[in-house]
C-alpha cells in the first residue's frame, strides 16, 4: 500500500518499506530503494505512410517500439530497447543495433503467443539466419510461433544490420 503517488517521469529514485506480518503476528520489516532510469518513448505513427516512415533515436538511451509496418529502426547512439508487442510487428529493420549494449525487447510478443518459458533461443522459437546477396552482412531473426514442438515453421520477422547469426545469438542482446 502506497500513501503516494510515483511518478517515474521526475524522480528517479523512491525509498520505500516492506513489511509483512505472519499468521503469529510476528514481523518483518526492510527498507528497500527502487532505481528508476527514464528513457526516451520513441513510437512509430501507424497513421502516417501505413506506419512505414523510419523511427530514429536520438544520442542517449532511447525505447522504440516500431509497430505495425515494415520500417527502418535506428537507434542512434546509447543503450537502445527495439520493443516488439506482437507478430503484425513483422518486417522491421534495425540499422544500428550493438551488441553488449541494445537489447530486443519481445516479453510481449512471446506472452501474446502463450510462450510461457524463459529462454525462446534454446526452445526454438527463435532462429537466426545468414542473409544471402546483397543482404549477406545482415542477419534475419525468425520467429516459429509454437517452437520446436509445434507443426509451424519459422518466418522471417526482422533484419538486424551488420551483424552475424553468432553475434546475434546470444540471450543477452534480449529481454524476454
């Protein structure tokens, strides 16, 4: 129960305390401090050019959620968030993705398919492949909507630039 409101948006930082009482009446209490780092929301416009207008970031840490249309993402410079909801998200580009620093956001999408585990790469539900061609410094992550148990295939679903299926393949460029 708070007495306040919080409001992420000025303060960065709350204080809070955390008691709890047992079926006896005894209690524990602990004093805990909640961090909190604002990005920058940055959201495609689905009503311009049928969403299809590039999104790009600016110098520092930004969030961008791409949406619905094929679009280009470019995060610019700092640690970035490419955030994808769900499998209408498909076609998107990221022309600047870093290792060891951005992360691809897809706890919702993976919950909107019912995907309950904790590791998409390692089930199946996530496949990187080598682009070809004039693709061919390019990775493209596919998605198989049931994994490795299922019947479904895996489609491509986003183009990461100038990156390998190695350096792509790692759990930590993720947040499921």
């Amino acid at each position: 129960r708070s007495n306040g409101i919080f409001d992420f948006e000025t303060k960065n930082s709350y204080s809070i305390r955390v008691r709890t009482t047992d079926q006896g009446g005894l209690t524990f209490e602990k004093q805990l401090t909640i961090g909190v780092t604002d990005l920058n929301e940055i959201q495609g416009n689905p009503l311009i050019n049928n969403g299809r207008n590039p999104i790009v970031g600016t110098a520092g840490p930004d969030y961008l959620t791409g949406g619905i249309g094929a679009k280009t993402l470019t995060g610019g410079g700092g640690n970035d968030s490419f955030v994808f909801t769900n499998m209408r998200d498909v076609g998107q580009r990221i022309a600047d993705f870093t290792v060891g620093e951005d992360k691809l956001v897809f706890a919702q999408l993976f919950s909107s398919l019912g995907y309950t585990g904790s590791d998409p790469i390692a089930d199946g539900y996530i496949k990187f492949i080598q682009g070809t061609g004039l693709n061919s410094a390019h990775t493209f992550l596919q998605i198989d909507r049931d994994g490795l148990t299922g019947s479904a295939i895996a489609r491509n679903f986003l183009q990461v630039d100038n990156i390998t299926p190695t350096q792509l393949n790692n759990p930590n460029n993720f947040q499921f």
